[in-house]
C-alpha cells in the first residue's frame, strides 16, 4: 500500500440587508454628478452587465467586476487562474478559526489583497460579507456552502449580484466552463485550461500501467465513517479518462447520497464487506487527511476488503475528492509518480 504524494444564515441576517438597503439609499440620492445629458462617462463602463442564467434565474453581473467575493473556498482557485480579482472568501472548512490559502494559488491571493471572511457551520456572516463591498458574489458549487448559500440568497442579492454555481456540475471543467465562459466572458482562458489538462491526461495515460481494475473511491470522515464516491463524478471521471474502471457500485446496490444532489453515500461498516468488492480502492479524508490506507489497513471491516488484501489500496490528498483545475493537474503528476511504467 502506498502514498500518492506531490513530486442557517446567521442572526445578523435582517441587520445586514436592512443596511445594505440603506447604503444603496445613500448611493442613489448622491449620483446626481455628471455630464449636461446626465451621463458619467467614468460610471458608464462600470455599469455594463451581462445575464447570467442560473440555477436561481437569471442574473445580471457586471461585465468587468473589480471586487468579487466567492462564498466557497473550492471556487476561488478558477477566479485567480482567470485573472478576475478575488476581494475575500471563506476558509475551506467552517470549523477553521483562521483560513489559509491553497498551495495551487501561488501569489495571486496576496497580488489580489484577498481576505478570509468568518463562516460557521451556522452560515455566513453576511455583515462582513456586505463590508468586503463586493460588486459581484460568487456562491454555490459543491458541499456545504451550497446549501448556505442557498438558504441565505436572499440576504446575498440584497448585497451584490450573486451567481449560484449549479452544484450538479459533474467535474471541474464543468464549473470552468461556466465561470469562464457564462459568467467572466474569458472563453481563451477556458480554453487554455482545457487543452492543458487534455494533453497531460493522455502524456499520464501512455505513461502508467494501472493496477487490477475496477477501482472504487472512499471518503472516510475523522470520526472514521466511510463515504463511497459515486461514480460519474469528478475524481472517478478523471481516473476513468487514465484507463481506470471505475466500479458502479452505487448503481449496483442502489445507494442514495447522504444529501439531496450530493456525490457520497453513507456506508456501514458492515456495508463495506458487502458492498466494496473491487480490486483497486482510493482512500481520502474529507476536508481534512483525516485516514490513511496504513491506519485503516488494522481495522478489519478494511483490512479484510480485497483492494487492502492485494496490496491495491492508495491513498489521496482529501482536496482530490472535489478538485479544481490546479488540483487536477496535482492530481495527474501524483498518479503518474505511483504507476508510471
């Protein structure tokens, strides 16, 4: 066994949107400047928007947004590889008291100013989120802040034009494609992601040899309960394009996700035995490297699963589970480092 490793809304809700209206109030009454014909030539590029449809409607966003706020950490990454100003987001998981900015982003968030907001399993803290001043919010997308940003919607379009990722997105390229293309009009700069990616995945296809298939992915949480990645989604499609076979163990044995539109479902560990029988098996943490194949290889509803009894169990960094574009390509070096030939 070895390691892949690198070569709710909150109770100030009301208060924030009645002080967004107010604000809004103040900028209306004071825009009387401008030309003879009441124009401000100076205003008038910064007001040009484009319609965004979204899972929510359709939105109209600013064509050139100098202050964007994102409402999921695992957003961020695209914005700065887009070159689109990145004002604050939230820390990768609500329990974090302190954020800290991913490995893959280099120095844009410092070039950027960004800022982290506080964010709670409670929600957003929407007060600061409106003192951030975005003219463009960025929410949605896959886990938990979905589900907030849902919720707080509302309270989000009171402060700034706020698109929703849609979280059935399936990988990463389908939330690029959106933000780049629908969202940031940077077409070129999607395209660029995509034929990168494109060629790595074939150099690492030619380059490994994979091990006996098929292959499953689990998520096992700190408190040690496992999650089984259904397969369609974005890790499993990104090893199937390898020549992984990803197991259809969720179809097989008609699993639900442990949320509504959600890419895990909840298992037993009875249920491993019974349930995960393929010969290779990926081992990940979720949101933390909370497990690794050698800790779980000592309990035996693991130990006794065939992957772990041929020496066909890996583990994965917890961030491959829902990957971005940078994590992507991370990604493909790790798995080439482990099978190349």
């Amino acid at each position: 066994m070895s390691r892949l490793s690198l070569p709710h809304r909150t109770t100030r809700s009301l208060a924030a949107v009645t002080l967004a209206s107010a604000m809004l109030a103040l900028a209306g009454c004071g825009s009387g400047g401008g030309d003879a014909d009441g124009q401000d030539s100076g205003s008038s590029a910064a007001s040009e928007t484009r319609t965004v449809s979204t899972p929510k409607g359709d939105v109209d966003v600013p064509a050139d947004p100098k202050r964007v706020v994102v409402l999921n950490y695992a957003l961020a990454g695209y914005l700065y590889d887009m070159d689109v100003p990145v004002t604050a987001t939230i820390p990768e998981d609500a329990d974090q008291e302190a954020g800290e900015f991913s490995e893959f982003w280099g120095d844009a968030p410092s070039e950027d100013g960004t800022e982290f907001l506080p964010w709670s399993p409670d929600g957003f803290d929407l007060e600061a989120i409106l003192e951030a001043d975005p003219d463009l919010i960025i929410a949605g997308g896959w886990g938990f802040p979905n589900f907030q940003a849902d919720a707080a919607y509302d309270d989000l379009t009171a402060i700034a034009p706020t698109v929703m990722v849609d979280k059935s997105f399936a990988d990463w390229q389908d939330q690029a494609e959106f933000l780049a293309v629908d969202v940031f009009d940077k077409q070129e700069a999607y395209d660029d992601m995509v034929s990168t990616y494109e060629a790595r995945v074939e150099e690492v296809g030619d380059a490994i040899e994979v091990p006996a298939q098929p292959t499953s992915f689990l998520s096992v949480t700190g408190d040690g309960t496992p999650y089984l990645v259904f397969e369609g989604t974005g890790l499993p499609l990104m090893f199937d394009q390898l020549g992984f076979e990803t197991n259809d163990l969720v179809a097989q044995h008609g699993l639900e996700p442990y949320q509504p539109g959600g890419d895990l479902a909840e298992l037993s560990t009875e249920q491993l035995g019974q349930i995960v029988d393929s010969e290779s098996l990926f081992v990940l943490g979720f949101n933390a490297d909370t497990t690794s194949v050698e800790a779980l290889s000592s309990e035996p509803a693991y130990g006794s699963l065939p992957a772990f009894q041929s020496d066909n169990a890996f583990d994965l960094p917890y961030w491959a589970l829902r990957h971005d574009y940078d994590e992507a390509l991370a990604l493909l070096d790790m798995v080439e480092e482990e099978f190349g030939k």
